[in-house]
C-alpha cells in the first residue's frame, strides 16, 4: 500500500504524540522503505518528475512540522 508514497508530512507531530498515535505513526514510517544511502538532488528531482515507481531504489521526503518537541517526536525525527 505504501510502496508508491515518496512524501510524509507530519503536522503538529507533538499532538499526535500526545494523542497516542506515536505506535501509528512508526508503523506508517516502517511501511515506507527508505535506503540508507540518501539520494542526490538530481536523484529526487528526477523521481518527482517522473514519478516512476518501477525504480528499486526508492526515496522518502519527510517534512515535520511542531511547537514543541518531546523525546517521543524526537525519536520519529531520527527515522
């Protein structure tokens, strides 16, 4: 379900935190393969212009916006 997502966006991540969605939001991120290797500007710019999703090598853009951030968001922060 997850394997043609390239972009998470998080918003008020404290609240969802606090709302107990934490377990929820891991689960999400695990689902989205990321490669430890990160790509290159070219790299992204290219796979959001072609959307292609045959490709093996996949990358994830996260964005994450909070007022505040708790040990708990943090550690999503780091995925």
């Amino acid at each position: 379900m997850f394997n043609q997502c390239f972009f998470v966006v998080l918003d008020e991540g404290d609240l969802m935190i606090d709302m107990g969605f934490e377990e929820d939001v891991n689960k999400i991120l695990d689902a989205i393969a990321v490669p430890l290797k990160g790509p290159s500007e070219e790299e992204v710019e290219l796979q959001i212009s072609s959307m292609k999703t045959e490709s093996s090598e996949k990358y994830r853009t996260t964005q994450l916006y909070s007022a505040t951030m708790p040990l708990a968001l943090e550690n999503i922060a780091k995925k």
